[in-house]
C-alpha cells in the first residue's frame, strides 16, 4: 500500500504532511496457515520499521544486527504512540489522536495543531483550545 496524496485537503498538496491520509496507511496480510481462515482487523500502531522484523521472524531469520522497529508477530509490538517527522514538522500519534508541531520563522513558536479523533475526526480544526480538563491532560502528555 501506499500514503495518500493530499490534493488540497487541509489546504496543502502533497505527500510529505502529517495528516491522516498521509500518516495512516491501510495493510493487508494473508497467510491463512498461520493468521487463520477469518478476517480480522488489527489496529495497532506500526510503522515500516516493523516490515523487516517480521520478515526475519517468519523467515526464522537471525539478521545478526539489533534492527529497527518489531516483529507484527511479537506480543510486545503494542505501541502506545508513534512519532513522525519531516524536515517542517514532527508529530506524535496515538489511537485516539495527534499533536502536530510545524516549524515557524520564530524557532521559539511552531505552528501547532491537536487534533481528537472523536470530535474532528477529520482533522479540520486543529487549533488547541483544550475545553477540558481531559483534553488539556492530553495534550500536555502528548507534548511532553
């Protein structure tokens, strides 16, 4: 599969962006002798850094190297946030949401957007005004 190319959602055309359609990339897997018969939906958070893991780990592959990320077969592959980065922005994704700083012409003051699944969930407003003491906790864990 493939991220998404933004043709003018959020206002910006492109790939490099950390927006949903960007960041979130649907994956299937078949390999009925192993995963089973039935359909089911797994919605951790991995990222490509777990292909080649996963791949040693079917393979029966000892690589030889500490390599990045983890086997999709390793109970620990839980993440509880995931992190993404470019040259303008870096964001810290969870399952319910993301926090997404861009680099400004003030280095001291970025752009940035909070954005909760629950009540945008098309990440259309994004501004951070956290009405909530829920939110606001969020957000300042997801900053930190």
């Amino acid at each position: 599969s493939d991220n998404g190319f933004l043709f003018g959602a959020h206002d910006v055309l492109g790939k490099v962006f950390p927006y949903q359609e960007a960041t979130n990339v649907p994956m299937y897997m078949r390999w009925p002798a192993e995963l089973g018969k039935e359909s089911r939906l797994d919605t951790r958070l991995v990222a490509n850094v777990d292909f080649a893991p996963t791949f040693y780990d079917v393979a029966g592959v000892d690589p030889g190297y500490r390599v990045d990320g983890t086997s999709l077969f390793d109970p620990a592959n839980d993440r509880e946030y995931m992190l993404t980065e470019s040259v303008r922005w870096k964001a810290i994704q969870d399952d319910r949401g993301s926090l997404i700083e861009t680099k400004t012409d003030d280095p001291a003051n970025p752009f940035v957007e909070f954005y909760d699944w629950s009540v945008d969930p098309g990440e259309m407003d994004g501004r951070p005004d956290l009405d909530n003491p829920e939110q606001m906790r969020r957000f300042d864990e997801m900053r930190a």
